[in-house]
C-alpha cells in the first residue's frame, strides 16, 4: 500500500492547490482594498476632515471637511433603515406565521428576491421619476424613501434566513398555553430571533450608507449640513466621486480620504453587528 | 450500577482471548493501543485486538460504545470527520496503514464497507458497480469491464432481476436492491477485507436475511468485519465476537465462547439483555 | 356509589387578590385578526413595487419606444441628443462586454474556492472564509471604484496592455488602441471582486446539498476526493452552479458606481478588453442631471433604464426560481 503517485494523486494533487490558490486569491484581494484605501486616504486623513463641512472653495482646494456628507450619508441610511424596519418586520413575521412553505409564501419570497436583484440605480430612477410627477424636490426625504426601497429587500431576507431557522418546538410550546399566532410572532419569536434581526438591520444600514446610484438624483447634494427633511443632502460615496473628479491632486487626496471614513462606517458596522448578535445570544435557546 | 471499568477487569479477558486466538488464529487484522479522539473527546481507549482471516467478526455493544468508530478506523474513514484523530497502530497483513508512506485510496480498495443506508451513486447499476473498477484501471477493455459487471452483480444477487435493464438509474430499486448493489460495487475493486456498519438495520427483514445469507456465503473468500446492535443477528453471524463498552474492548473472543461463557461482568449483562 | 363532584361556580375575586383581570379572548383575537390582515396587506408591498417600477419606466420611456422602431433604437449607433438621435447599441454592446469580462474572470476561481470550502478545509478556514467573503459583500461599491483606480486602471496600463500588446496583438479581442487604463478589463476586474462573494456562498450552499453518504461511498471504493468531486458531486449540481453565474451576471449588468469610474465612459462598439465602454448604468448615472432641457432625451434615458430592468428581471426570476428548487429541499422550516 506504500505511495506510488498514481496518475488519480497527481490530479487531485493539481486541482487541489489550483483551489488552494483560488482561495487565497479572493482573501487577498480583501487584504489588496483595504490596504490600498488606507494607505492613499490616511495622508489627508485629518480632524479638519471629519469635523467640519465643507468651506468655500473646497472643491478648488481651499479649506473645510466632509461633515455634511458623514452626517447627510447617517441620516439617509439611518432614515431608510427605520422606514424599511417598519415594512420589513411585518412581512417577515407574517412569512413565518402564516406562510411557511406555502405557495403564496413562494411567490413573496420569489418578489423578495427580485426585488432585490433590481440595481439601485433604477430605484433612483424610479423615485426622481415620481418626485417629478408629485413635485418633490430633491431632499432628505426623498433620498430617505428611496433608500427603504432599496433596503426593505435585503431585510427582509436576511430576518426570514434567521427566523426560518427558529426551532419549531419553542413556537408550539407557546402555541399549546394558549397563545395566539400574533402573540407568538410578536413576543417570542423577535425575542429568539433578537440577534437575527439585529444582524439583518445593520446590514441593511450597511448597504444603505455605501450606495451612491439610488440617492444621485434623489437625495441631491448640497454643501451644508441638512436640518430639515426637505433639505437635499449630502452623501459619503457621492462626496467622494465629485471629490474624485475634480483635477486637482489636493482635493483627490481628500476624496481617497472620504473613501477610507466610508470604509472605515462601514467595518464599523460589520464588526459591531458581528460583536452585537454574539453578546445577544446568550438569551436564546439553541 | 457500577459504570467504572477497572483496569483489572479489562486486561486478562482480552489477554486470554489474544492469546487462545494467536495460538490458532490466521490474523488478518491487529489493531494495537488504539485510541480515538473527536477533538478533545476520546472514543476509543487502548484498543488491542486481533481479527481472524476469512471469518465473519462481529462488533457488539450498547449505543455508543463507539463500534462504529473502531470501524471506520480500519479503512480510515474516521479522518473524514472534522476534527478526529488517531494514536496507534492498525495493521493489515501486518501493514499499519497510518502509516505515512501510506496511499488511503489503496487502503479503501483493499477494505471494502457496506454503509448503513443504502447509497448508490447517482448514476445507471451498471455505472454503479463498474466505478470503482473504472476508478482503479482494473481492465483494459470494455468486454472485460462488462463481464466482471455480471460476476459481481450475480455474486450479490441481484444479476437475475437487473441483467437486462442495467442502465436504468439505481434509485430505480428498491432498497433491499439498493443495498445488494452497494455490495455488488464495493466487491468489483476486489477487496481482501468487508466491513459492514450495520448492513441491515435500513432493510425489511427479507432483504436482511438475503443480505445476511450473502455474507455468509462471502467469508469464505473475505475477512468479514460487521458492527450490528441487534444480538441475534450477531449470534446468526458471527465467528468471532469483540463486545465493546464505554470506548473499551470489554471482551473478544470466538464466537461460542463468548455467547455461552461470558468471562466479563458487563458481557454477561448485555447477553442477558440488561441493555 | 355515585359521589357528584361539586364544582364551586362563583367567580374569584381577582382584585381582591391583587391580580389583574386579563384581556378577554375575545378582544386578543380581534387583535389577531386586525394584525393578520394588516401584515397580508403589507406582505402585497413586494409586488406591488416591481410592478410599479417596470410600469413607470415603461410610462416613461414610451414617448421615445413609439418614436422610432425598436431596430433603430437597440442597434443604432448614433447618439446625439441634440439632434434627437438615440440609438442604443455602443451602450448595450458596452455593457454586455463589461459583464461579460466580469463574469468570466470571477467563476472559475471563484467555483474553485467554493469546492475548496466545501470539500477540502477544516471548519477553521471555513471560520475564516466567511467573515472575509461578508467584508467583500460589505464594502460600497465607490470604494470598490476607489480601488479601481487606484490599482486596477494603472495596473492595466502598465502591466497588462504593454504584456498583451507586446505578445498578443494577434488576438482581435487583447489588441491595444487607447494609451490609457481605463477599459473594459479594469470594469471587468473590479466587477469579479465585487460579484465573488455571492458566487462562492451560493455555490457553497449548493455543494452543501448534496448528502454526505453519496461522498463517502465513492470514496469507500478507493476513490480520490477529486475523483469523487469530479464524478459525483459536480454533476449533481450544475443546474445550481448555472443558476449562480447567471444569478451573479445579473448583479454584474446593474452595477453603476464602480464600473463607471473605471471603464472610461466612451461611447463606441468594443472591440477588444482594452477598449474603453460605456455602460447603460454609466449612461444613466452620468446624463440624468442635464437630460431636462432636450427632448426625449428623459424618455431615451429613462428607456436605457428599462432595458436593463427587462435583462435583469428575466436572469434574476430565471436563475432565483432554479436556485429556490435546489437549495429549498434543504431549508429547515
């Protein structure tokens, strides 16, 4: 039985570091963008940057930060998020309890999943198209309203992944006291599926913060720092692209740097949900 | 009841039977200070025995005893679990097949296993049974792969009802099929060694029989392994019997000796049904 | 003898005990059903949305659809909004090639990694794997852009074009006209790492489907894992693993922010990688701030945005509901 490299070996020894490859291949490329946003956007990475908004001439190279669009890019998603929360719970929760496996329930899921896959530049298109025809001005509200669109599919799937998974017995125990179906959905599954939904929640938020083609033309873009809903605003990822585009180095610099505080929300939130769904486990049952 | 096996208990039973067995026995098999461990678990603790050649050996215990783990240790299916691990030595002809120049592919090729649920491969019964034979280049000509197709299906039984519709799928049979096919495939790489992780227990009671009667037959050309939990099925069976508890050989020994002169406290309980 | 059990019917007196009287049943089913209809009506939101979408858009674009014959508006090549000339084609081939380029550099490593995952690592890479592939998901899309230019676009200019220029100018498809980085390739890199993630886990869960018993009877018979993998676990997932790239391609064509800063945003038929493209997403995202003053220049945009609707909801419906059949066997529920 001693080893002889049988041609079967030296193929599976080939494909297998083909895959070995392929993998580390992907992961670096991780490691590649990370590294590349930081080190080209920590140079112009200032306090200036984080703290105030932009000064005239900002765009020539003049003075000023990003604070408008840090904060406009917080309120659009965090608006988006709270609205598509509103929408998404429910229909989870009624999947779930009433639909289970049924063929409605498919036919939703089906929609969820289109919905989905329709690219956030058409729901920009879509809702500046409505704001026309309601005369709406490019606005936080809009940009808002936009962004739950875009959200609620992603939600929605993500809490129905975890609720899926809900032990049955937990849901028939309270079932047999007594309880009815709304009551079971409302206290105990959120209550089990706490950690789920958190996680679905921020990423939700996640997706809402990084995305430029839905809020383009929705949300506007100003630069001062929006108090009221009616207000355009400004975003992070569009703060970067007209950063971006402008000829001169300085104000590129900044842009790498705006891309990295872009970056940087969103590792935050990732990790945070992560760190978030591990503490909150505790109270479940496995 | 006291669960806690003394060191005392376990070393003279399997001492007598090695050395009743060494002085008569054509061993096949010799597993020495076996131990086993599911990551930080052990499964298995200083595990030495002998399995005679061409003779039906049956593995015996209560549930998790880790019969099946002292299986799939001998064609090194264990190290397919994430996480397992073993010490010590399993030789084959007194080859120890961990060792490190070691091809598996061989050592599974050599030691045949007959799973619990039936398996077959998604593919037509004859695909099935000539696959492994495919697998280790074992003919040159299809004429050859056809004729040893039919020696091995006819073997396991089943040449009479599937010799003229060899291409439709093998889901196509019923279970008892199913299993007689997966026996007929894992003979066609032509294995020394046949072990069986309770064959039966997935079958109706004429399959069962059937598949028993064939391995039976088998033994007069195989080393026959088979782990089962039902004890009748282990006295129609077996030549020479390893009774297991707790992940320790408890007693082994030929199989009349063991059944009528229990030498070990919890053998006796298990034959008497306290289990 | 009969002995008659003597039920006491008075009511407790439940504040006399300081306990609260509870809602009555009554009252709690209403409540059920109040919430049950609400949660239906609400549950209709998905649908009705796509409906709405594609309806508008096609409202919109109308105007410019009964203009002119859908053969001049998809294969013309002229686009001069000022003269009212809008023909689509240097837009579609565009985006075609980019996601084309996408999704065939992005599938073989990425069906690779996932067989690596799913049939070769220890559950610790696999620990690792999948907060890496989530943080890939994760990261915004004009990051991804960011990256694009910054290491993609000079790495095109300097690495492949020369390389390619130099050994494979003989190939249509490789040969070099433009000095620059900016190109369907360098659209075509970024879109791969953006699209591998969902590749890999749909592929994983795909491959994870298929029963572990199957593995190891090939395997008791001598076979290698390759072997094994080979003959059969990839045939009984391909109808998945198809689902997935196209899945993928449809994620690829809806792309906007990255690709555009990439590709070079020049409105000509591609002829090699090397070109510059312009995408539909990239034609809309660009123009949709000055189309007001041109007519029919809203309805042609708003057009472009339907056609990449109609593509994608029919790979999207296509590859979900084959996806739905093969990984919906396997749902706990």
């Amino acid at each position: 039985m001693k080893k002889h490299w049988r041609r079967r070996h030296i193929v599976e020894a080939f494909f297998k570091g083909l895959m070995l490859v392929s993998f580390i291949v992907v992961a670096g490329a991780l490691g590649l963008i990370l590294w590349t946003i930081l080190v080209k956007g920590l140079p112009a990475l200032t306090w200036d940057m984080v703290t105030q908004a932009p000064q005239g001439g900002f765009y020539l190279g003049k003075g000023g930060g990003v604070l408008n669009a840090i904060l406009g890019s917080l309120y659009l998603a965090g608006g988006g998020t709270l609205l598509a929360l509103i929408f998404s719970l429910p229909i989870a929760l009624y999947l779930k309890t009433y639909l289970g496996d049924s063929n409605w329930g498919q036919y939703v899921r089906l929609s969820l999943d289109v919905l989905w896959g329709i690219p956030t530049i058409v729901y920009g298109v879509f809702g500046f198209t409505i704001m026309l025809a309601i005369g709406l001005r490019a606005s936080l509200l809009a940009g808002i309203v936009v962004l739950s669109l875009v959200e609620l599919p992603i939600m929605v799937r993500a809490m129905d992944e975890v609720i899926r998974r809900m032990p049955v017995d937990l849901e028939q125990a309270a079932l047999a006291l007594g309880s009815t179906k709304l009551e079971v959905a409302m206290r105990i599954v959120t209550r089990q599926m706490l950690p789920g939904i958190i996680t679905a929640i921020l990423l939700a938020l996640g997706r809402g913060i990084g995305d430029a083609a839905s809020v383009m033309f929705t949300a506007g873009y100003t630069d001062r720092i929006p108090t009221s809903l009616m207000q355009p605003t400004a975003s992070l990822p569009l703060a970067v692209f007209f950063q971006l585009g402008t000829p001169y180095p300085k104000v590129q610099q900044r842009g790498y740097a705006s891309a990295l505080i872009l970056t940087i929300i969103v590792l935050i939130i990732s990790i945070g949900s992560r760190w978030i769904s591990a503490r909150l486990n505790k109270y479940t049952v496995k | 009841m006291n669960t806690q096996l003394q060191e005392s208990d376990l070393n003279p039973p399997t001492q007598k039977a090695k050395s009743a067995a060494s002085q008569s026995m054509d061993t096949h098999i010799q597993v020495r200070n076996l131990n086993a461990f599911y990551g930080k678990q052990q499964a298995l603790k200083d595990v030495n025995i002998e399995i005679p050649r061409k003779q039906v050996t049956v593995i015996m215990g209560p549930s998790g005893c880790g019969k099946s783990t002292l299986l799939k240790t001998l064609n090194r299916f264990l190290e397919l679990t994430d996480g397992a691990r073993i010490t010590g030595e399993v030789l084959v002809d007194e080859q120890d097949i961990y060792a490190r120049d070691v091809d598996v592919t061989e050592v599974r090729k050599r030691v045949g296993l007959l799973a619990q649920s039936p398996s077959p491969l998604p593919m037509s019964i004859y695909e099935n049974v000539v696959y492994g034979m495919h697998i280790h280049r074992m003919y040159k000509d299809r004429v050859a792969y056809k004729k040893a197709v039919k020696h091995y299906l006819e073997i396991a039984g089943l040449w009479e009802e599937v010799g003229k519709r060899l291409h439709d799928p093998a889901t196509s049979l019923s279970i008892g099929q199913q299993q007689r096919l997966c026996l007929a495939r894992g003979l066609a790489v032509e294995p020394e060694i046949i072990l069986g992780d309770e064959p039966t227990s997935a079958l109706d009671p004429i399959s069962a029989q059937d598949v028993e009667k064939r391995l039976l037959d088998l033994k007069q050309q195989y080393t026959i392994v088979i782990v089962t939990h039902t004890l009748r099925q282990a006295k129609r069976l077996a030549d020479y019997v390893i009774y297991m508890y707790l992940g320790e050989v408890a007693e082994a020994g030929p199989a009349h000796e063991v059944f009528t002169n229990p030498q070990h406290e919890r053998t006796r309980a298990y034959l008497e049904g306290q289990f | 003898m009969n002995r008659q059990i003597q039920f006491d019917n008075t009511k407790p007196d439940l504040e006399a005990e300081g306990r609260q009287s509870r809602p009555s049943v009554v009252a709690r089913n209403q409540q059920n059903q109040l919430a049950r209809r609400t949660f239906f009506a609400i549950t209709l939101l998905p649908m009705v949305l796509i409906a709405a979408v594609t309806l508008i858009l096609l409202v919109r674009s109308w105007p410019i659809l009964s203009a002119y014959s859908l053969k001049d508006l998809f294969l013309g090549s002229t686009w001069r909004p000022d003269e009212v000339l809008f023909g689509f084609w240097p837009y579609i081939a565009g985006t075609f090639w980019v996601t084309a380029v996408g999704v065939l550099l992005a599938v073989p490593p990425c069906l690779f990694t996932a067989l690596y995952l799913s049939e070769y690592s220890h559950s610790f890479t696999r620990s690792i794997a999948k907060p890496i592939l989530d943080l890939l998901a994760a990261i915004p899309p004009v990051v991804y852009g960011v990256w694009g230019l910054l290491a993609v676009v000079p790495f095109v200019e300097d690495v492949l074009a020369p390389l390619s220029k130099r050994w494979l100018s003989f190939i249509p498809f490789l040969a070099v006209r433009q000095p620059t980085g900016f190109s369907i390739i360098a659209g075509g890199i970024v879109l791969a790492v953006m699209i591998a993630p969902l590749i890999i886990s749909v592929v994983y869960e795909i491959l994870q489907t298929v029963p572990d018993e199957l593995r190891h009877a090939s395997l008791a018979v001598g076979a290698t894992q390759w072997q094994t993998i080979r003959q059969v676990v990839i045939p009984r997932v391909i109808p998945g693993m198809v689902a997935a790239v196209v899945l993928a391609a449809s994620r690829a064509l809806g792309e906007t922010m990255a690709v555009l800063m990439v590709v070079g945003n020049v409105a000509q038929v591609p002829q090699s990688i090397f070109d510059a493209a312009y995408p539909l997403p990239a034609l809309i995202a660009n123009n949709y701030g000055d189309m007001m003053s041109i007519p029919l220049y809203d309805a042609a945009l708003l057009c472009a945005a339907l056609i990449l609707l109609v593509v994608i909801l029919i790979f999207n419906i296509l590859s979900t509901l084959v996806l739905q059949r093969v990984l919906g066997k396997n749902q706990a529920s």
